[in-house]
C-alpha cells in the first residue's frame, strides 16, 4: 500500500487542501500555472531592466576596467592582443 505524506497546497482561493494520491492531478496543474505566471511577470521585469534574450547589457570602460581589476591601457592591451 502506497501512504503518502500528508502535505497541503494553495489553490487560487487561498484554501488549504490536503495532498492525495486524488489531488495531486490538481496540484500539478496548481504548481504549472504558478510556475507561468512567475515566468511572465520575471520577463516583464527583465524588459524593464533592458535585459534582452541574451540577458548582457553593455557597460562602460570604466565599469570594465573595475570588473577587470585593470587600468584604461591595461585593458585596451588585452583587446589589441584579444585576449580578453
């Protein structure tokens, strides 16, 4: 005989209702649309950012240069040898 734990999730009313061998079905579907809106609104945050697909956004030299513990030259030498 299978036992299963008894665990509670929310559904859209904010009701507690025990976990069941019957109910998990519907907490799949619970945790699913969970799960899609967290996508969506993370994206709209993302667009608001101007973070794209690729999620880089550029940065300046010096921001660079601080990220790199190097100097202005320091950096341009490493782009002229490409070995950043």
């Amino acid at each position: 005989m299978l036992k299963i734990k008894k665990l509670n999730f929310m559904n859209k009313a904010e009701e507690k209702e025990e976990l069941t061998l019957q109910t998990v079905p519907k907490a799949v579907n619970y945790l699913i649309n969970e799960i899609a809106e967290m996508r969506v609104l993370l994206e709209r945050v993302e667009s608001q950012l101007g973070l794209g697909v690729d999620k880089h956004r550029p940065i300046g030299i010096e921001d660079a240069c601080r990220i790199l513990i190097q100097t202005k030259n320091g950096l341009n030498k490493m782009i002229r040898n490409n070995s950043a």
